[in-house]
C-alpha cells in the first residue's frame, strides 16, 4: 500500500494512495468516532454536496475565477459522485463538531483528488487543483454545508410522500373492498354508533393525504439557501455577482426552484425551517402511529379481543405459546413513530442552542432529520406491503357486534322514541337479550322496518325519518 504526505494547519499526515480523501477527512475520522453512522449512509446528502460543488464551479468559471481545465475536471468529478460513485469515500460521522467543515472538507478533498486524475495527477498534488482555493472556491462551510443538506431534504420530501401515497392507496382500496361492512363504531373505547368497516379506512386515507399535503407545504422552506453567503452572510470572499450566478447555476444543476434569500446573515444563523419540517414529521409519525393501535385494537384477539379484522400472519408470536400470532408490523411502526417523536426534540434543541451568526448544531439537526425520514420512508412500505395490502375482514362478527351492541339503540332513537330506546337498552344490559331481539319481541317495529333500517346505507349518513 503506498503513502502520500499531506500537510494542514496542525502539520504533516500520511494518507493512504487508496483513498480519494485527505487530511482534514482522516483528522475529522479520527475524532467523531460518536455514532459509527457516516456521511456513506445517506446518498442524498453525498449527490446534493456534489450538486453544490458542481454549481459554485460553473459559477466561478463564468466570473471568471477559475479555468476551463478546473471547471471541467470539478464538474466530471462532482457528476461522477452524483451517479453514485465514490460514496464509500465520505468517512466522517455524521455528528461531529464544527458546523459541518469535515463534512464540506470531505467532499472537497475527494471531488478534488478525483479531478486531479481526470487531469493525468496523483492524488494529493494540490498544486494543481486544491480542495480549498479551487473546490472550495467563494464558499465557506457555513453556505455550502446548508445548502446541500436543504437540497437532500426537499429530494427526501419527495421520497417520503411517494411512500405515503402508496400506504394512502393501500387504506383506499381497503376502504372500497369493506365498504359494506357493517360495524360498530366506538368512541372511548365504548360502543358508540354503526359505521361501515370500509368508512374507518376511508378515514385512514384521508388522515394520510392531508399529512402529505403538510409536507409539500414544508417543503417549500427549503428552497431559500443561502449559497453566496460564505462565513456570515456578507459574502466575504466571494464575487460581486457570484451570489446570483451561482442561483442561477444551482437551478441549472438541480432542476429545483432554489433561490438565494434576501437576507443572507439571516438566513445563515436561522433553522427554522428544519423545526417547521421536523414538526410535520412528528405529526405524520403520530398519526400513523395511532392508525396501527387502531390496527392493533381492531384485529385483537382472536377470541378475547374486537376481532374484527385479520391482519397478515408474518411470524409466530411466542417461544413459549403455541399457535399465537402478533401485530409485529404495526408494532414495528409504532416503534419508528416514538423514534420520529424524540428526534424532533433533540432538532428543536438544536436550533434553539444556535448562537449569533451561526447555528454550529446542524450535523445533529441533518442526522435525525435524514434518519428519521429514512426509517419513516421502510416503515410506510413495509406497512403497506406486508400488513394493510393483506388485511380482511370478519364480516359476520362485525355485524353480530352490531346486533348485540347497546349502541344500536341510538340508530333506532329517531324510529322508536328516546324512551323506549332507554328501556330497551336498560333491558338489553340486564338480561343480556340483544337490542335486535328486544325490538322485535316488544313490537316497536317489524322486522322488515328493522331490517331496513339497520342497512348499512341507511345507517353510516343522515337519513329523511319520512322517507
């Protein structure tokens, strides 16, 4: 294995000729040994740092900062990490101190150790292209780190919301297989009032939907960056015209609406905009895991429990009880939800420990945000595919529930009288008769009047009495 020299700050390191990363990188490698999760996990943000760099590179050849030769060479690099190649070279943790320089610095060192043999160098003979002065070109970690990581999480927003709307999809067909179902429904856990089995999973669809809409809304926080505001938002270092070349040259390389915003020292201390996102995250892993107790609740049992659905059998349930079967992927979900709920606590703290110019706390920030969507985005499809998509119904149990439960006297009020609905439901709970039985027995209606208001059409919407 050969060695090269490189040198820093702090003095003279070897590097291995393997490697694309330099000194900075194996410094930050050697100290943010915090949770063994590394840049090379999240693809996203490695594409988006290269789409930065790519951008700043074209911008700085039209102002006439940088030569063809080197803007070329960047450029191939930084498509060659966008396709997915050298991701195994981004090393760092990716919590770590200083605001996200090792991060920035690992990727200016491999884009430009790869640029240099695009040239026909060696890695490590900066003197002809240099990971600071020539990659690094008009940028400060503080605009170029942010700007990456806002460009990862609007493509993620993206992949979270196409796996929300195949769940969204699977509820809806549900919705449209159960639709005749008759069932109770319950509020505090009581038996309440009739409803169709396919109008609770209706509601489920329509409770997803509205999240997806909330996350597109959030979404657009993230297109204002503030590329063009090097150390604090003054631009110091930069060129004149290099903040709006390099937006225009960043809309070019992404093919995303990105824009610089007004006030670049602002935009450079503030994070509101991963709060407002990591809030929606917490309300769609909150919902979603009230979806699955209802999942959890509904298909209990089989015997003890509601028992109204079945929900797939992925595994046995016991090493000690023979023939039990558990809800394992609602459970499973449920788990990625309570995960979501404390990340956003630990980005709200985050945010708020900002101080003055610069909010150094944003490698925390990108590492639960692009964790909590990651693992939101497995835990929605494998709910769709391997629980809601297999689901059926115990139609006949369902409407038993119905006949049996002291609810129904509230469908027959409007027919029989709020008196009579109390005494039969008074004499339903002492003898144990069922309300259908008690109706008919005591001759407040005949059983075709019964039958036909207990339908379920004519028991889950508002309905003429005259009719």
């Amino acid at each position: 294995m050969t060695k090269r020299m490189e040198h820093d700050l702090l003095g003279e390191r070897e590097i291995s000729n393997d490697v694309y990363y330099g000194v900075q990188t194996k410094r930050a490698q050697e100290n943010f040994n915090i949770t063994g999760v590394t840049l090379s996990q999240f693809p996203t943000f490695i594409a988006s740092l290269a789409k930065v760099k790519k951008a700043t590179a074209l911008a700085n050849f039209n102002l006439g900062l940088l030569d063809e030769h080197k803007k070329s060479a960047i450029c191939e690099a930084c498509d060659e990490i966008i396709g997915g190649a050298l991701h195994d070279q981004f090393v760092v943790d990716m919590i770590q101190g200083g605001a996200g320089t090792s991060v920035n610095m690992n990727a200016n060192e491999v884009i430009a150790n790869r640029a240099l043999e695009l040239l026909g160098h060696k890695k490590g003979e900066y003197q002809f292209l240099h990971p600071n002065n020539d990659v690094n070109k008009s940028q400060s970690t503080n605009d170029s780190y942010p700007t990456a990581f806002r460009i990862a999480l609007f493509e993620k927003i993206y992949e979270l919301t196409d796996s929300m709307k195949i769940m969204q999809k699977s509820f809806a067909r549900k919705a449209d297989e159960f639709k005749d179902v008759i069932k109770m429904g319950r509020t505090q856990l009581q038996d309440a009032v009739p409803m169709t089995l396919g109008q609770e999973f209706n509601s489920y669809a329509t409770m997803i939907g509205e999240d997806i809409q909330r996350l597109i809304e959030s979404q657009q926080l993230v297109r204002e960056m503030n590329l063009g505001a090097t150390a604090i938002g003054t631009g110091i270092c930069s060129h004149p015209d290099y903040a709006h070349e390099v937006e225009q040259r960043l809309q070019e390389v992404t093919g995303r609406p990105f824009v610089t915003a007004k006030d670049l020292i602002e935009a450079t201390q503030d994070t509101g905009a991963y709060v407002q996102i990591s809030g929606v995250l917490k309300r769609v892993a909150t919902k979603i895991s009230k979806i699955c107790n209802d999942l959890r609740l509904l298909s209990s049992g089989p015997r003890t429990g509601f028992n109204e659905i079945n929900l797939p059998a992925m595994q046995p349930g016991s090493s000690i009880m023979p023939g039990k079967v558990n809800p394992v992927i609602p459970e499973v979900v449920n788990q990625v939800a309570f995960q979501v709920i404390g990340a956003d606590v630990t980005i709200t703290m985050a945010s708020e420990g900002g101080q003055l110019q610069l909010n150094v706390f944003e490698p925390v920030i990108a590492y639960n945000l692009f964790n909590s969507m990651n693992m939101m985005i497995k835990a929605f499809e494998t709910l769709s595919t391997k629980c809601i998509d297999g689901i059926t119904a115990n139609e006949e149990h369902c409407r038993n529930l119905v006949l049996n439960s002291i609810g129904l006297v509230t469908a027959l009020n409007p027919y029989i009288g709020y008196e009579n609905s109390t005494n039969v439901a008074k004499e339903a709970l002492e003898t144990g008769k069922s309300v259908y039985e008690l109706i008919l027995e005591k001759k407040l209606l005949t059983v075709d009047e019964l039958e036909d208001i207990i339908k379920p059409e004519n028991m889950i919407k508002p309905r003429c009495i005259n009719s």
